[in-house]
C-alpha cells in the first residue's frame, strides 16, 4: 500500500511540474530568424498589430518589377517597446515606413523587426533580445 501512496504522489508531482513548465516551452525564440544578414524594407502600411505576444508590421513593398510584395514584420513584445518610448499611436495604415529586419530562415516574405524609421524620419530601435547577435549588412530591397 506505501508503494501505491508514493507512484500516486509522485505522478501528482510530475503533473504539476508539467503545468508550470508549460507556458515557458510555449514562448518561441527568435532562432528561426537569419543572424547573418538583414533586409531593408521601404513601404507603405497595411497594418500595425499592438498586440501581445508580440507586435506587427505589415509593409506592402514595391519590387523591381513594379508589383507589390507583402511582408509580415514581427517585433517584440509591446511591454519592452513601451518601455523604450513605443506607443500604439505611432504607425497607421498608409504611412510609408523603412524596416530593417532579419529575415525568416525559410525565404518568406516576414521578418524580425530590429529598427523602423517612421514617416516622419524618426529612426526607433526596437528592443529585440540579443539584438547584437544579428549582423547588419548593406542595405538589400
């Protein structure tokens, strides 16, 4: 009977251990973005998510060709960009903004936002963790 006492306590352990670490294998990392460049992107906005997890800007850009790409900006959490001065306010549909982003590994068109120079020539970093790890290259796009 002790025996059965101790599987029953030890398996109520490891369930509450697993709930806890849940929400911490949950949150994604920013590895699946490339470190070894960036991308340049100059466009007009279709959208300015302020939301949580994260933030996002979605930029339509005029290729080479004159056709229009979308791309999906992912930023950081709006709590950091808060406390650097962000504010929901600061970019609305239409404006035309200059986005340097590290690019997704798998080629599409999203990016991780390291700095946005807004409309009015405002140049804002954004607090993304381990920002030195990503190499800025000449400006592409």
């Amino acid at each position: 009977m002790p025996c059965r006492r101790v599987a029953v306590v030890f398996s109520i352990g490891c369930v509450i251990a697993c709930a806890l670490t849940t929400p911490v294998l949950a949150h994604h990392s920013f590895a699946v973005y490339d470190h070894t460049r960036t991308l340049t992107l100059r466009g007009t906005v279709t959208k300015f998510q302020w939301t949580n997890p994260h933030a996002f800007l979605e930029l339509d850009v005029k290729e080479p060709d004159g056709s229009l790409k979308h791309y999906s900006v992912e930023l950081t959490s709006i709590n950091m960009m808060q406390r650097v001065g962000w504010r929901s306010n600061m970019i609305k549909a239409g404006d035309h903004v200059t986005a340097v982003v590290a690019p997704i590994l798998t080629g599409e068109p999203v990016g991780l936002g390291l700095e946005v120079t807004l409309a009015d020539g405002t140049k804002r970093e954004l607090p993304v963790p381990a920002a030195a790890s990503f190499k800025r290259t000449a400006e592409t796009q």
